[in-house]
C-alpha cells in the first residue's frame, strides 16, 4: 500500500516539481557564466532553445545568449507567443540589423574571419526575429518592417512579414517599385498578393527589368484557389514567361496538395503544351502527382507519354517522357523507346531512352544512331575509362549499364560486319 501511495503522490507531485526545474532564461544566462563544467553548460545552453520567453527581461537576454548561441536563441525566439511582447522582439530585432550594417559598412575586402561570423549570425537572428513579428500578428512592428525593405539582406523577409500583418500600403508601394529595389516576396500576401502581381503584368509598356520581377513573383501554396489560378496561367496565359513560371509554380502546388481532378487536367495540359516550352513541367506533374513510380500510371498517361515521346518538338520534354516511362517501368513504352535510341535527332534523348529501356528489361537492344556509333567507338576505344568501370562492384548498376551497352555495341558492329560481307 505504501507503494502504491508513493507512487500516486509522485504522479500529482511530478508536473509541479518539473515546472519547478525548468529554468528561465535569466537563470540560464547567470549559470552559464558561473559554470566551470562543460557537460553544464552544454545542457544550458540545450535549455536556451527550450525556453519560451515570457517577458520583456527575458527578451532582451534571449538577445543576448542570441550573440554567444545563435542557433539555440533563434529557437528560444521563435516560441514567443505573446504579442505584448512585440516592442522587446523589435528591440532585439533593430539591435542584429545594425550587426549587419556595421559590417557591411568596413567593405568587403576589409572583413575579417570574425567580420563575416558575425554578420552570418547577425542575418539569421535577424530573419528569424523578423518571423516572430509576423507570427505576433502586432500591427505596431509594420513601421519598423517597412525600414527594412531598402535593406537588400533583409527585404525579403520584411516584405513576407509585412504580407502576413496585412498590410496593403506597403503592397502596393512595393508593386510599384518592384525591379527598382531591394529584392522583395510577395508571398505573405496569399492569392491577394498573387492576384495584384497579375493586374500589373496586364499593364501595357512593361519594360523588362519589372517584367522579370512580378513574373518571380508568381509562386504556387497549398490553396486551392492558387492553384486554380496557376492553372488557368498555365494553359491560357498569352506570355511565354508568365506560362512557364505558372507551371513550375503549379508543379509546385500540386506536391503539397493533391486533389482529386488533378490526373484530368494534367492529361489537358500535356497535350496541349507538348510542343511548348511548359511541356516539360506538365509532363514532369506526371511523376510527381504519383509520387514517383510508389503509385502505377494509369494507362492513359502511359500513352501519353508514349505520344509525347513521338510526336514532342521539345527535346527536353521528350526526354522526361522517356524518364518518366522508365522510372515506372512502362513494359508497353518499349518498342517506342527503341525507335527513339535508333532515329531521334537529339543525343541527350536517345540517351534517355535508351537508360528507360535498361530500367524496364535489363538490357540493350542492338540498334544504334549513327551519331552513337561514332561516339561510342570512341569512348570503348578508351581503355582507361572501361577499365575505371571495371573495377568498380559487380552489383554496381553504373558498371552493369555500361558493359551492357558496350556488349549490344560489339554485337550492332559485327551485324554490320556480317551485311557488308554479304553485300560483297
């Protein structure tokens, strides 16, 4: 019984008793410099990143074990919750920008090895602060964040920080400076931000420099609205450059947010820019919505990719089709794949074909471009590089390719061989 008691009591005293041991971080700060043992003060400073902040004192020390423990006080940092304690985070915010400053101000062929620690350490807090004023949701820090937009270290933490505290002044002076400044992200500002960055490209007589700029702009989320948007971008937007951006920032979203009418649009989309310079993005959606080769291709993609493979302009589109059909070793794709390696026009595809083929049979046909011919020739004329592939493992797949390809080479010269000879 008395056991049982102990234990009981132990079960009600133990929260308390912990809370008790947990340290502030004035006290970490005050035993770290009493300490004389390592084993301590590596356990202290470990108890900086644990420790939420809960005062204005506590700020200004977290501050301070920032300087010596950088990474352990931007943890300690980012658990600030409250927002009353937005004044102290600005302090310590302000404090690490002039860090930076005071370093960029010696030049750089001036800076020391300590120079460039400290600036290293004061953009990471300061960055890192920055984020806890955005999470603080206080409008108070807007003035101080808009300071920092001229600072090409910082802007572009400033400009998300300001997007998340809503603030639309500042988007819209941003947008009209945007390719004149600072580089800046517009991404605090969700689909709002997104749908402004569109109003603007619309404008007649942008010149290149903005253009470039808004068009970076142009990033994909999780929202389904996003990715809406991204695409309509994609398939319909008149601008070469706004169509290619929207497509690797749809590729983008479609990672993060899988749904279900995704495989119908990607089908869309990939037959109509095949021959596009986005086609590469639409056909690279295909592996990646299926979470590269953990989920089979349907079959209508696989002939998709097949029909790309044939008929795309685009070399770097058909050779991800050819990647693709070979990480998901599409059986069906190989008699295409062979066409490919003997009569595509461009190496870096046959290549690619030849690669998918190896990965769906394991092994080589005996054809070649005469383009190949001439180059492997060469390259098994080589007796070094087929020696270094020699002596690597026997289960090494590089070295299994490669005496796999040199073995279908000797085999397509001595066919060769064989129809001279009988043509004499």
């Amino acid at each position: 019984m008395n056991k049982i008691a102990v234990a009981i009591a132990f079960l009600f005293l133990a929260p308390g008793a912990y809370a008790q041991g947990r340290k502030s971080l004035k006290d970490i700060d005050r035993e770290l410099k009493q300490t004389k043992s390592t084993a301590t003060a590596m356990a202290l400073i470990t108890a900086i990143g644990e420790t939420e902040p809960q005062t204005d004192e506590d700020v200004r020390i977290m501050g301070e074990l920032m300087d010596k423990y950088p990474v352990e006080g931007q943890k300690a940092a980012m658990r600030i919750k409250d927002p009353k304690l937005t004044d102290a985070v600005m302090k310590e915010c302000d404090r690490e920008v002039s860090r930076i400053k005071n370093v960029r101000a010696k030049g750089k062929a001036a800076l020391t090895e300590k120079d460039r620690q400290d600036y290293l350490n004061g953009y990471m807090n300061g960055t890192t602060l920055i984020g806890v004023l955005a999470v603080l949701k206080n409008t108070r820090a807007i003035p101080l964040l808009r300071e920092y937009l001229d600072n090409e270290d910082l802007s572009r933490a400033s400009s998300i920080a300001l997007g998340k505290l809503g603030d639309t002044a500042s988007l819209e002076a941003m947008l009209n400076g945007m390719g004149r400044g600072a580089p800046i992200d517009l991404s605090g500002y969700g689909d709002k931000g997104l749908v402004r960055v569109l109003e603007e490209l619309d404008k007649p007589g942008l010149d290149g420099k903005r253009k470039i700029a808004l068009v970076e702009q142009i990033k994909g989320s999780s929202s389904p609205e996003r990715k809406r948007m991204l695409k309509d971008l994609a398939l319909k937007h008149k601008d070469p450059s706004v169509r290619d951006r929207s497509a690797l920032a749809l590729l983008n979203s479609m990672i993060v947010n899988q749904e279900p009418g995704d495989q119908v649009f990607i089908s869309e989309w990939v037959g109509r820019t095949k021959n596009d310079e986005t086609g590469y993005w639409a056909v690279t959606s295909i592996r990646t919505t299926h979470n590269t080769t953990t989920k089979p291709l349907e079959p209508g993609m696989s002939a998709l990719l097949i029909d790309v493979l044939r008929t795309s302009t685009r070399e770097a589109t058909r050779q991800e089709a050819a990647h693709t059909l070979g990480l998901f070793r599409v059986r069906e794709s190989a008699p295409y794949l062979k066409e490919c390696i003997e009569k595509d026009k461009e190496a870096v595809v046959r290549t690619e074909c030849r690669d998918a083929y190896w990965k769906i049979s394991g092994t080589i046909p005996i054809m070649f471009h005469p383009d190949d011919v001439i180059k492997l020739a060469a390259q098994y004329a080589d007796s070094e590089l087929t020696k270094s592939y020699a002596n690597l493992p026997e289960s090494d797949p590089i070295k299994r390719k490669y005496f796999a390809v040199m073995e279908a080479f000797s085999k397509y010269k001595d066919n060769v061989a064989t129809k001279m000879g009988t043509h004499k």
